[in-house]
C-alpha cells in the first residue's frame, strides 16, 4: 500500500533554463575552490597570512562553505522565477 507523487507531474518548460544555470554555478564555484587548491600546492605558506584575524586558510574554507549555501539560495530563487514564469 503506497501512495502517488504530491502532484501531478508534467512537462518542465524551465528544465533547460535550470540546467545551464546549475552547470554555470557549478563551474563558477569550481573555479573558485580551484584558487583554494592552487593557493595550497604553489604556495602553502600564503595560507598562514591573518585574515580578519584567522588565517587565510580558515577564512577562505569558511567562504567555500558560506558560497555554495549562497549560490544554492540564488540557485533555488532563479529557478522558482523560471518555472513561475515558463510553466503558466
């Protein structure tokens, strides 16, 4: 005994627009983390500079974590917008 899905699905006009955008964002939050791993292996010791008073290595990871919670905000808005917008 189970039940059907919430609502019923259909075709998706903003799947297109959701999935370049989500490509997009990922490669820009790729670049930015690649930074974060060049920075390490040419040259670890600039890891170690004060930043706002932690180093540059906790200051920088805390942004990775705090970026990619802000890119999935925006990323979730847009494709709201998208599906509002494309699916009426």
């Amino acid at each position: 005994m189970g039940h059907g899905p919430a609502v019923k699905l259909g075709k998706d006009n903003a799947a297109s627009y959701k999935t370049r955008l989500g490509i997009y964002m990922f490669i820009l939050y790729t670049c930015v983390y690649a930074g974060f791993v060049t920075i390490n292996a040419v040259n670890p010791s600039l890891m170690q500079n004060v930043v706002l008073g932690q180093t540059l290595a906790v200051v920088y990871g805390f942004f990775l974590i705090v970026f990619a919670f802000v890119l999935a905000i925006v990323y979730n808005q847009l494709c709201n917008a998208a599906e509002r917008r494309m699916n009426s």
